[in-house]
C-alpha cells in the first residue's frame, strides 16, 4: 500500500517508517519540522512538509498525491507541558488534528485509516484486578484534569469510525517505553534527582514498547477492521513504582526519589491521576486473534534489556 503518515519523526513513527518499508509499503511522511526531514529520507519515505493542524496548509502540500490509507501517530509528548491544558497540542492533534487528516484522506483517495488512541480512554480510576478489553466503556470521565486526555482519546476514535467512506480503525495503546517515549523521559528525571514517586501505592498500568507499537499499526492497516478498536499493550501489567525501578535499573540511573503524594499532585496535577489513581490492566487477545499481532517484548523488564542493553558499571 501507499500510506500517508503524520507525525513519522515520533517515538512510534521512526520505527514505523523501518516496519512499513519492511513489509513492502511506500510511505509519503508528514513532516512539520524542515530539521527533520531526512529522518524520513534516510528510512526510505517521502517527506513532504506539513502541520496538521493548519488545514488549509496540509490539503495543499498533499494536492495531487494519491494513498491507500492514511496513519495519524502525530503528538507533542516531547514538548509537553507540566501542567495539562486544554490548549495542549497533542489533544489538539487527537481533536483538530484527526478532522484535519481526515479531510487529507479524502483529497489523497484514501480508504482505511489508522490512529492513535490511549488506553486511558477506559478512565483514570482504579479499575481493581479487571482485565479490561474492547468491550469495556471507553471515554470514561472521572471529573479530573486527565478527562482532557480521554475526552481527546474518544475524538479520535468517533471521528475515525464515523468518517463515511473511510475504514476506521483506531489502536489503544498503552504507556510507551522505548526510545524517546516514556521511558526515556522518566530516565531524565531521575537524573536530574526530580522527586517522582509518589509515597506509598502507585497505580498500575499496562505497557508497551515502541518497536511492538509500530508493528500493530502495520498490521492494523493490512488486516485491521473498519470501525474497531484494538488494545495494544505487553502481556503484563505492572505498577508505576515497579516501572520507575525498572527504568532506573536499565538506565543506570539514580533510583527515583520519593515525594508525598500531595506534593506529586500539585507539582504535575496530570502524572498524579495517571500514577497514584489509575489502575489498568489491559488484554491484547483481540488483536492477537484479528490482526495477528502480539508483543515481541512481552514484559517491561526484557523490553528494557533489549532497547538499553548492559547495564553500565559504576552506576546505581
């Protein structure tokens, strides 16, 4: 197929460009930044300059193009904020940003559609030992900042599988690890000794590494169905103090500091529902059975020693 990607110089993008190559795809890759244009280059793709959230910009800079089907992976993680508004970028991109690439699938005659959900859509709340799958509510609001996140996770989605004439599939991904994802950012932090574990109970989540991401998205589109979602995580879900450890262990980081849960809550009001509140353990069975698809790195722990290798010596 020929696919229209945005936001292919991301944590999931870049080994999404390598993963539509090797199976044999061509990529025409949306790029905001001129900086980073031969990241895309370099793996193959076609760059073409764009910002998906300036409309009339993007249908211009694909007139004349033609694609099977389009991929939205854009975000602004890396740029994020502290504190979450309703003026981030990222909910932007999940909002504006979908109605946007919808309208470029439509001019590049695309007929299938993969984007970007979150698992979080399921609410920021302690769901217990539940494991949640697809048919569970999505879009729950808890009355909390994080609705921000999960009322932009929901807009995605119905946007995609409402759009007429287009296959809409969305991808619930869990917490990325990896290479630029979250893994990477919480390393930063425990560098920089930032107080980031809450005392006492974290919450729990399910995970999934970056490379694992990239591959579901390849075989969503090749075998995904119109209108369904598909949770996208590791096989085993694990606490955020575990998932904090196990970072600092692979990173050869500092172990993280701890700090009241309070003073977590009004340093990043946002982190605080998702790593004290939130509880979430996710199953993937349904896209092992339709997509064909489970994780190559089945747990935090062998994702981590794959992506950062020997841990280095004289470090703790």
């Amino acid at each position: 197929m020929k696919v229209l990607l945005a936001g292919a110089t991301g944590a999931i993008g870049l080994p999404l460009l390598s993963a539509l190559a090797a199976s044999g795809h061509e990529v025409i890759a949306l790029v905001r930044d001129p900086a980073k244009l031969h990241l895309v280059t370099e793996r193959g793709a076609v760059a073409v300059r764009a910002d998906v959230l300036d409309r009339e910009g993007l249908l211009r800079a694909v007139d004349g193009l033609a694609a099977d089907a389009v991929m939205h992976q854009a975000t602004a993680l890396r740029d994020a904020p502290r504190r979450l508004t309703p003026a981030d970028r990222t909910l932007a991109l999940r909002v504006s940003g979908t109605e946007h690439l919808l309208a470029a699938a439509r001019a590049v005659g695309a007929r299938r559609f993969v984007t970007q959900s979150l698992i979080t859509g399921y609410g920021y709340r302690d769901h217990g030992g539940r494991i949640l799958t697809e048919a569970d509510p999505f879009g729950v609001r808890v009355g909390s900042v994080a609705d921000l996140v999960t009322d932009a996770s929901a807009a995605t989605e119905e946007q995609v599988f409402s759009a007429a004439g287009i296959e809409g599939i969305a991808l619930r991904y869990g917490m990325f690890y990896g290479r630029n994802a979250f893994s990477d950012m919480f390393a930063a932090l425990m560098r920089k000794r930032a107080p980031i574990l809450p005392r006492g109970t974290t919450g729990t989540t399910s995970f999934v590494h970056v490379d694992d991401a990239a591959a579901a998205a390849v075989a969503a589109m090749e075998r995904g169905r119109g209108g369904e979602a598909y949770n996208i995580v590791d096989d085993e879900p694990v606490s955020w103090r575990e998932f904090l450890f196990e970072v600092a262990r692979a990173h050869g980081t500092p172990r993280p500091v701890v700090a009241p849960q309070w003073v977590v809550r009004l340093a990043v009001p946002y982190l605080g529902h998702l790593l004290i509140d939130t509880t979430l353990r996710v199953s993937h069975a349904k896209a092992t059975d339709e997509l064909g698809w489970s994780p190559s790195h089945r747990t935090l722990k062998d994702g981590l020693a794959t992506a950062c290798g020997p841990r280095p010596r004289g470090r703790r």
